[in-house]
C-alpha cells in the first residue's frame, strides 16, 4: 500500500509540474517582464545590424504588451525573423522574442512576433501600436545609416 501510495504522490507532483510548464500564460510572463527597464531592438537589414536602446517605460510596455504566452492556432503565424527584440533587466537579458513586419523585409504579410520559453514557442501578430512603433524605428535607423555611409 506505501509503494501504491508513494507511485500516486509522484505522479500527481509530476502531473502538475507538467500542467504547470504547460500553462505558461500571460500571469507567468507578466511576472518575468515586470522589472524589465530596457529594451533593445534589432534590425536585420540585410546583414547589417540596426540596433535601438529603448528605456522609456510607456514604451517598454507596447511590447511587453505582445508577451501573453498564446499559441493562435487559426492565426498560423509566419515569422522570418527580420529582428529581434530583447527585454533587460540592469542590463541582463530577461526575454529574447523575434519579430518581422514588411518594412523590415519579411517576406510575410502580417507582422508578427515569435518567442520561446524552456520548450515552448508561442506566436502572435503584432499590435498596432507595436508594429508601427517597430517600423517607425526601422526606417529612422536605416535613414541614419544610409546618411552615414554617404558622407
């Protein structure tokens, strides 16, 4: 009856240790994003490395905004990754998640962001606000960089 009983505990700690990996939700990263002070987005531009250092926290939250820990099967997001957004707390990187829009050269109609925890991925579109945050950003840095080069 002990080993009966000692199999049962196991598996039911085992069970929700699974449901809990399982239902990593909007809570869960609510919680992991919540000191972040910096955020650092990344521009693939075609080998070329765009970068901005984003510390303003109403400006922060546009894009903790699109970390829920959602999966939208009917969606079925497509992400070429044209960038990368960081998320850093005292300059340690908390979050990477992986982003493309047409401005920045997806190939994929619809801006989307993808990002993964341990094992689990999860997608969805962008914002509004987020992905003309993302391409207003995009076409300042790529002005600056092609006004660089010229001179």
């Amino acid at each position: 009856m002990k080993k009966v009983s000692l199999g049962l505990a196991v598996f039911t700690l085992f069970s929700f240790g699974c449901m809990s990996h399982k239902s990593k939700g909007k809570t869960y990263f609510a919680d992991l994003l919540k000191d972040v002070d910096k955020v650092q987005l990344k521009f693939f531009n075609h080998g070329d490395t765009l970068s901005e250092a984003i510390t303003d926290q109403s400006e922060i939250n546009i894009y903790k905004e699109l970390i829920t820990g959602k999966r939208d099967p009917k969606q079925k997001i497509k992400c070429d990754s044209t960038g990368q957004i960081m998320f850093l707390t005292k300059e340690d990187v908390i979050l990477n998640a992986y982003f493309s829009s047409r401005a920045s050269g997806s190939k994929y109609d619809k801006p989307s962001v993808t990002y993964s925890e341990e094992t689990d991925n999860f997608g969805s579109a962008l914002t509004i606000r987020s992905g003309q945050d993302i391409d207003d950003y995009y076409f300042k840095l790529r002005s600056t960089a092609i006004r660089m080069a010229q001179h």
